[in-house]
C-alpha cells in the first residue's frame, strides 16, 4: 500500500475513538499554526492534519492544530522540540518518549533523538503513516 487515498482507508480502519473526539482542522486552524511557528505548512503534512489529525491509532500521537490545550499541539510540540535542539530546519510531526519524527526540507520523515537524526526516514509522511503511526 503506497497510495495516499488506501492509507487514509487504512487508517480511518484501525482508529480508535477517544472519550473525547478530536476535531479536524479548517484552514482558518492551519494558517494560525503557521503564523504561531512561522512555518509554512504545505503539500502532504498539510492534507494530512486537514485529513487524518482526528484520529488515534496504537501509541504515537501526531501533533495537532485545533486544540492550543492539547499536549500534541503543534506550536507546543515544535517550540519544546526546538528548544531541545532540534534544528529549525526540521518541523516535528510526532513526539516520542526518547524523541521526535520529524519533516525535513525535501517532506521526507526522519527520526530524530538524542540530537540527531538515527538515519530510519520515510519519503513521504503517507509512508511514514503505514509504517510506523498504524503499527505503533
């Protein structure tokens, strides 16, 4: 499975419905985020928190963007990220007890822990979505 559209199927699948249901993000949610970690949020990073960023699934908890609150809030995420040394370069996706995935300039994911990259990537955050975020 590669296709952007059979992920999403996928996902959507193996979501788990919290006791309290998160909300997908309006564009109006998304151009605040920008404007908050001053990043541009494009391509598929941006399709995928317009899609999939209401749903949990196993573990790994993506950042989110309509909910300043939540511990997975972007802003949060990407300040306490950069503060840790991530470079500015890279834009955490999703944090881990021991690091953070991350987008890099070309939309490849990466990990990243322990200040620096581990060298597992991802061409794609649809990739990284089947093989990590649904088996997590």
């Amino acid at each position: 499975m590669s296709d952007k559209e059979a992920v999403i199927e996928c996902l959507q699948e193996h979501h788990q419905p919290p006791l309290v249901a998160l909300d997908l993000p309006d564009e109006d949610d998304i151009i605040d985020v920008e404007e908050a970690i001053y990043v541009q949020i494009r391509g598929d990073f941006r399709d995928f928190l317009l899609e999939v960023s209401d749903l949990v699934i196993g573990s790994l908890e993506p950042v989110t963007v309509t909910d300043a609150s939540s511990h997975t809030y972007l802003p949060e995420v990407a300040s306490l990220a950069w503060e840790n040394g991530l470079s500015r370069e890279l834009l955490p996706i999703c944090q881990t007890p021991s690091g953070y995935y991350c987008l890099d300039m070309e939309d490849r994911v990466i990990y990243w822990h322990d200040g620096k990259q581990n060298g597992d990537e991802w061409n794609s955050i649809w990739s990284w979505a089947e093989k990590i975020w649904l088996r997590s």
